[in-house]
C-alpha cells in the first residue's frame, strides 16, 4: 500500500513540475487530480476496513 501511496505521489509530483511550467491548469487536470486522490482514498479506506473488522471479529470470538 506504501508502495501505490509513493508511486501516486510521484505522478503528482511530475504532473505539479509540468503544470508549473504552464500558466495555469485546465479543469481536465484538475478532476483527474481529484479522481486519482479519490481512488487511493477508498483503497485506503477498504483496506484499513477489512483489517478494522477482521480485528473485531477476533475480539467478537475471544469474548465468546
């Protein structure tokens, strides 16, 4: 997941040095920007989920 985190943190990096060489991004840009962080925003979140509930349900048959 680290690894997907740095290599998306990457592009944007190129992506920021290419928009800064023009004079200002398109709303293009600017929603596939978006859509990339909203991407890696719900992998995110299913990942840490799936961990979050398999942990209760260890708890749920530890209690009994």
């Amino acid at each position: 997941m680290k690894k997907l985190f740095n290599r998306i943190k990457n592009i944007f990096s190129q992506n920021k040095s290419q928009l800064d060489k023009e004079k200002g991004a398109t709303m293009v840009e600017y929603a596939i920007m978006v859509a990339l962080i909203a991407v890696v925003s719900v992998a995110i979140v299913r990942s840490l989920g799936t961990t979050v509930s398999t942990q209760f349900n260890s708890v749920n048959v530890a209690l009994g």
